[in-house]
C-alpha cells in the first residue's frame, strides 16, 4: 500500500501547481480555465468527496482532491472499529468544534459536557476520509420514504426510492449475505457478534438483550432458551434489505458497519488508495481558503481554489500549527466541488463571497466583497438528538477485560484483532432496536442500541472514559427525522483558519411548536428503563443443551443499576429538562440545502449546482433539506454516486442509473 509522507504536501499523481494571482477582473481567466491541468477540484476527501473523486477519475477526467488533514490510516486508532472514539480525539486526526444548542448562554452552561469558554464538544476528522475516517461506521440506509420526501422537496421525481436504491447498490457490498446482487460495490459492510461466545459470562449484557427481544416478541428464544438462537434470530432481521427501507418493523438488529471481513475500518481513504489511477491527484495539507471566480459574465464562474499549505494549520485541530506553508491557487478546466462537510463547505462559500448579503456585508472592505446573495448558506442547520442511558452492573462488564485500548503491542486486544479475534473487530455498538415513540407514529422515530461502556455524550476525555468503563452499560437512544432546521453555522471572522460560530438552536427554539422530538426522547428512556428493570429478574439465559460450555448457565441476577441520568429524574418533568439540557448529536447537515430554484433558501438545485453560479457544485451532508434515515453515512455515500452520474451526463457520458 502506498505509504502517504504525513508532514508534507504530496501529490500521488499528476503534475506540479502553477501558482497565479488574479489582480483584475476577467483578465487572464478564461485562458486560466482553458489550461487548467485539471479538469475538477474536488476540496474534502470523505463521504461526499471521495467516492466522487473516484468516480470521475475512472471516467477519464483529470481530477484534483485536496485534502486540509493527513493520512494516518496506518495508525491503530483508525484501522481498528473499537479505537474509534480514541480516533475522534488523536492528535493527528481530530477536528475539534465547539457548538452553541441554543442562542442562551446561560442554557448552554447548564449541559454537563459544556467547556467554559468554548461550548460542547462536536468531534469532525481533518484527515485522508474526512469523518469516514473516525465516526463509528454504522451503515444503516435509510426509509423509502426519506427518498420521496427529498423528491417532493427538490421538485425532482428522480429522486424517488426506487432510483436511489440503485445508486446505493453501486456502493453497497453486503459481505454477510448471500445475496450476489448485493456485493456488487466498493464499500464492504459486515455485522458484528458472528459467535455467541463472543458473550460468554457477560450476565448483565445478555440479560439485557433477552429482556429487549421480549419487549417486541412473545415468540422466539425464552429464558431457558440458547443465547445463539437469540442472536440467530436477530441476524436474520436485516435492515438494508430493501424490504426494510419500504417498511421497517420495530424490533432488533444487529448493526451493520463499514468493515471489512478482517475486521478493519473501511473509508473512503480506503476507497480512495484502492483506485489510484493516472487521473487522480490527491493532495492532503491543503487547506482551501476560498473559491476563485472569473466574474465576466452573467454569473459568477468558478475556475479554481485558493489553498493555504501546512499541517494542523486549521483551528479546529489539536495544538494548530501557527506555521503556514505558501498560499496557491489551482485551476480547474470544468467544475470546482465542495464536499467539505456541514460546517466547513458553507464556511467556504462564506469566505469566498457568497452567503445572506446582509451577514457578509459587514466583512466587506478593500480585500473582501460579497459577490451572490444566497440566503441558504448556512442556514438550515440540522441534527438528530442522542442521549445515553448508562447503567452500573453488578457484576461488571467483561467483555473489554485486558483491553487497554492503546492499539499498540502491549494490549493483549489489539494482539488478538490483529488475529482477526476479540472485541475490537466490533465498533461497540452490539445490538439496536427500532422503536416507535407512540403507536400512532407510522414508521419507527427512534432507534436505540446497546454498547459495553460508559457513553452519555462528547467532552474532552470522553474516550478514555469510554476505555476505563469496566462496570457500565449504555442504553443509547436517537430520535431519528428530527425537527430542528433553525440551526446557523456563520463566519466569526474571514480568517480561512477561524472555526465558524456554529449553533444547532435545539428543541423548542428551533423547531416548529408542534414539535415531538423532546417527548419521543422521554418515551425512549422511559422503554429502557423497562428494558433495564426486566433484565435484572432475567435468570438461566443460556441453555447447556445448547452446546456451550458447562458452567454457562444459572448467572445470577445483573442487578442493573441507572447512573446517568440517574434516579433523581425518575419524573417526567424532571427527566425533559435533563434531556433538553444533555442532548446532543452527530449527524449534521443541511446548511447548504437542496431545494427547487425558485426557493430562496436552496442553496443547490437537484444536479448539486450552487444556484446563481456556474461551474460550482456541492456534494456533502449540507445538501440534505431534512436529515435523512437514522445514520447518515449511508446518504451521503448514495448522493455522492448520484452526483457523479450528474456531472458524467453533463460531459456528454452516459449515466450508470438511468433516471
């Protein structure tokens, strides 16, 4: 594998930027354009980005990736699944953001993860795969009707479920199936717990999965049944099976993430080395500060980027360098493509003239003008909400015994990973379970899984919490189709290094007032409470007959224990304003939303082109005018091939999905 230089600029194909200012409008720009050594930029490597810049170069087109991280996928935090909250917070790896949930400082003060002077913690990647490089691979695709709704809001039938369901086909390769058809792609997808005696002696887990399944089923394993009958059944519950995104029963699944059968994380950085061909050149350290445009014409043409050199030199990243490399510009022959993600492609646009007029204009002096007025850019901000459940066991939590989650040769895990054995082949997520918050609710709103340890949200130092658990389990609840689309990403400052102001404005203040989203959370809490009460009188879970070993039956009671939040919030009262303080989230979108061009808060029509623009399109989680399934990496994956049969049809190819 080739092996990336991670302290300098690198190029793996193509030839050396030429550099150029442009000191008068429209002099020299169309020659610049027409002699471009590139034919797209494409600026983020993740799930938008690099799928993208695969595509394109296979089709034949000189394509220009930039990427602000590094590489570091050699590195144990990224290759294993269960070092992925150590990912989160490497060194080398992590994009620190500090976000507002609402518009009151004194509220924001009152959520336990807040740090005094920044805000709550939003962990995003600044490395080769963007936030594919560090999130926790959940590959879950989303409703049928996710797909409608984003046709009828574009105002673009082609986007209904039956065709996008052939674009994820593209990328899906369902490795634990035995469907053909659906291994046709490039991301490999496998479930976790393939052996029941991965659970060998974890009474308090098993329990716990037991008391679930009774919640949603009479039928099936009972408590003198066989833990792998229970975990035959669940595998047997899959949820990218077309029929489940048409119509998703409540009930349990085992979660299903991008690794491959080794065990190891897979990215678009994955993707990415795996295509390397003589089209495509990837550059990491590069930092883009701003589009370029040549303004001649009617609308403003995109015809390259303006990068900044150097490592660690956005603010956002651990001990930012205060070294800047040279800043350059590049030229790119046909299109110019963000696909830097919900808070930095807006931050872009932003930094390059274009976003709400009256915002921006109070940047405007000799060096800074607002050049379109789009009142989308960065608006729309949207999230789901997530809270943890955590309970102590009595007995411990041993799944992760011996573990020290360091990744290196002195942790016996890591040893046996590197076997293809152990806990760490799992990104901790065991089992999940769709739930509807109220019967009426046509489809499941919540989805709600178990993991081993101590989770209830991001602060500084939350993965060695996670690491040092040794006792806990975590209930942790999402309310998925959330409506909140009142959160703002805005410019601090047009430092191109600066973070952006980032509030999600959450519940109440940024929702419409019929809003559920807070009650469907207290009613999630509220079954695992139940969950939790009926597991610790759960007794003799695994059958001898079975043929596991002797001495596996007759645990003796869990007796799980609520910590977080805990028995002072028992009442419902008490128990909203906890969630409405500690909520939080890590599937943003939507600030450059996709939408009908007559709709003055659409950022991109239904071909990802910025409106008002040419030559400029956006392929990331900011296009999305309502947040999408319950995981999101799994859409972003799907628009991203979209976007490239867009572009390819505009050159003249032939689409790959008919629409």
């Amino acid at each position: 594998m080739h092996k990336f230089n991670r302290r300098s600029l690198f190029t793996l194909f193509g030839s050396t930027l030429s550099t150029g200012v442009l000191t008068k409008k429209g002099f020299g720009q169309s020659s610049l354009k027409a002699n471009a050594d590139y034919d797209y930029i494409i600026v983020g490597s993740g799930a938008g980005g690099g799928p993208l810049a695969v595509n394109l170069s296979i089709a034949g087109f000189k394509v220009l990736l930039l990427e602000a991280g590094t590489d570091q996928g050699d590195k144990s935090v990224y290759q294993v699944p269960a070092l992925h909250p150590q990912s989160t917070e490497d060194s080398e790896m992590a994009w620190d953001f500090f976000v507002d949930h609402f518009s009151s400082a004194a509220k924001n003060e009152q959520d336990e993860k807040h740090v005094a002077g920044q805000g709550i913690l939003y962990p995003r990647a600044g490395t080769l795969g963007g936030c594919t490089a560090h999130n926790a691979m959940i590959t879950i695709y989303p409703l049928a009707k996710d797909w409608d709704q984003l046709a009828e809001d574009i105002g673009d039938e082609t986007y209904n479920a039956a065709t996008m369901r052939k674009y994820f086909s593209l990328l899906e390769n369902a490795e634990y199936t035995d469907n053909p058809e659906r291994k046709t792609g490039w991301l490999p997808v496998n479930l976790p717990l393939s052996s029941p005696a991965q659970l060998l002696g974890e009474s308090a887990i098993i329990a716990s999965l037991f008391s679930a399944w009774r919640k949603f089923r009479a039928d099936g394993p009972n408590s003198d049944s066989a833990l792998g009958s229970l975990l035959k059944l669940i595998r047997s519950s899959d949820v990218n099976d077309e029929s489940f995104a048409t119509e998703r029963p409540e009930g349990l699944i085992m979660i299903p993430t991008a690794t491959s059968s080794e065990g190891k994380r897979y990215s678009t950085r994955d993707h990415l080395l795996a295509n390397q061909n003589k089209n495509l050149t990837i550059r990491t350290s590069a930092l883009v500060s701003k589009v370029l445009f040549d303004e001649s014409g009617e609308a403003p043409e995109a015809i390259g980027v303006e990068y900044i050199v150097g490592d660690k030199i956005y603010q956002a990243a651990k001990s930012p360098n205060a070294s800047l490399g040279k800043t350059n510009q590049v030229y790119a022959k046909h299109e110019v493509i963000l696909a830097g993600g919900t808070f930095n492609t807006p931050q872009i646009l932003m930094n390059s003239g274009i976003g709400p007029e009256n915002e921006l204009k109070r940047f405007e002096d000799s060096r800074y003008k607002v050049i379109l007025n789009r009142e989308g850019v960065g608006r729309n901000l949207q999230d789901r909400y997530e809270v943890g459940i955590v309970s102590e066991a009595k007995y411990g939590v041993g799944i992760a015994d011996g573990c020290t989650f360091k990744g290196d040769a002195n942790d016996p895990c890591y040893k046996e990973w590197q076997r293809g054995d152990g806990p760490y082949s799992s990104s901790g997520g065991l089992i999940g379970f769709f739930k509807k918050s109220k019967q009426s609710v046509i489809e499941p709103d919540l989805f709600i899984f178990l993991v081993p340890t101590d989770f209830h949200g991001y602060f500084p130092g939350y993965s060695q919490v996670i690491a040092q658990s040794r006792d806990k389990l975590t209930w942790a609840v999402l309310k998925s189709h959330t409506d909140n689309h009142a959160g703002t990403v805005t410019l601090k400052d047009t430092n191109p290094l600066s973070r952006p102001s980032i509030n999600f404005k959450f519940y109440e203040e940024g929702s419409n007032p019929e809003s559920k989203d807070l009650e469907a959370m207290l009613d999630g809490i509220e079954f695992v409470r139940t969950i939790n009460s009926n597991a610790t009188t759960t007794l003799d879970i695994f059958d001898i007959s079975a043929g596991l070993p002797e001495g596996s039956a007759g645990f003796e009671h869990p007796n799980i224990a609520e910590t977080i939040p805990g028995p002072a919030f028992k009442k419902r009262d008490k128990l909203r304003e906890w969630v409405r303080r500690n909520s939080w989230g890590h599937h943003a979108c939507g600030t450059c939303k996709m939408g009908k061009e007559s709709d003055p808060l659409a950022v991109v029509n239904s071909k990802f082109e910025v409106i008002g623009t040419k030559s400029l399109r956006i392929v990331d989680a900011s296009v999305f005018p309502r947040i999408p399934g319950y995981f999101i990496a799994s859409s972003i994956y799907t628009m991203s091939e979209r976007a490239s049969d867009e572009i390819l049809q505009t050159r003249g190819l032939r689409r790959r999905v008919e629409v």
